[in-house]
C-alpha cells in the first residue's frame, strides 16, 4: 500500500522525504486513521473530541500557540517527529511496535504511552523511554510487545469512559483505530 500511494500522491512522498523509512511508513498510517490525507487534511471540530479543532490529526489542545486551521502537511508531519517519534525513540523500535507506540503517544500522550510500555515489559514506569526500557524491550518477542500494547490501549479507552460516560460516543471509534492499529503492528512484525 505504501509504495503505491506515494507514487499516486508525490505530495505526501516529499513532505517525508526528509525522515526515516520507519517514520514514513508509521506517519503514513496515522495520516491514513485521522483523515489527513483528505484534501482538507481532515479538519474537524466534533463536540465530544476534547481535542477541539484538528488538523492532519494535530490538535488545538496538544498545540494551543499553533495556527491548526492554517496548518501544512510539512508543518504536521514536523510536529509528529518531534514531539511524538523523538520521545518515543521510534527509529529505535522495532517494526511494529513503533507503529503502535506511536498511535499510542498521539492517542495519549507520551508519558502515557511510555508508562504502559515499561508497565507492559516489567520496568521502572517513569514515562521516559530511555537505555533500560530499549534493553528490556529486545528481550520479548515484537508480537508479545504488540499484544500487551494493544490490550492495555483497549482497557485505558474503557477507563476514560468509565470515568467519563460523555466520551463514550467515541469508545467504537478509538476502537476501530486500535484495530486497525494492530493489525498494521502486527503486519510489520511479519515484513518489517
């Protein structure tokens, strides 16, 4: 799918062109899930989003001082790299777990992300993904990693409705993009 679609949308190919084939093919995924490869780039301002207006899948809320409506693909795809890839050490993951740590930072957060993680492999939880937590991680299978992300992702969106019942308009969806997700995860384990 990748190949292809950077052959049919060279835009998108030279917004990427700067970074990492992993990051490319991650990024490509998440503009897939939050409709940033539309025309608009996805724009969108729904009532039970506590995100409020959203860009590429960049958010008001993540990004208070950025101009969202105004923003350019380059511009998104900068923000992804570093404030969510570079935290969570993507180039440094392997196949798989790098799509879903990174769906994971931008679903919720990067601390977020990183604790479950280092509560997943058995580790300090102090939300910085740093030597130990890399160390640990090549000692499981990528699949296991992968499972035990996508189990923990799908018990804390049943946490946040738990405890919110005004989000659960959006339990199916934060569903289906975990789905979604893991598969891909899952793919990459295989190809990666």
């Amino acid at each position: 799918m990748q190949h292809s679609y950077f052959k049919q949308h060279p835009e998108v190919k030279d917004a990427l062109a700067p970074y990492s084939y992993a990051f490319s093919l991650c990024m490509l995924e998440i503009l897939h899930l939050e409709g940033g490869l539309r025309d608009d780039g996805g724009i969108n301002d729904i009532a039970s989003d506590r995100g409020g207006l959203t860009k590429f899948g960049i958010s008001q809320r993540a990004f208070p001082n950025t101009d969202i409506a105004s923003l350019t693909l380059e511009q998104a795809i900068r923000l992804y790299h570093l404030h969510y890839w570079r935290p969570i050490h993507g180039d440094e993951l392997a196949p798989g777990i790098n799509l879903m740590m990174l769906d994971a930072a931008v679903q919720h957060g990067v601390a977020s992300a990183a604790k479950m993680l280092q509560r997943k492999l058995g580790t300090k939880a102090d939300g910085i993904i740093g030597p130990n937590t890399l160390r640990e991680l090549i000692t499981l299978p990528s699949s296991t990693v992968i499972a035990r992300l996508s189990i923990g992702r799908a018990r804390k969106y049943a946490r946040i409705c738990a405890n919110d019942p005004s989000q659960k308009p959006n339990l199916e969806g934060w569903y289906n993009r975990l789905e979604h997700v893991t598969e891909r995860s899952f793919s990459g384990v295989s190809h990666g």
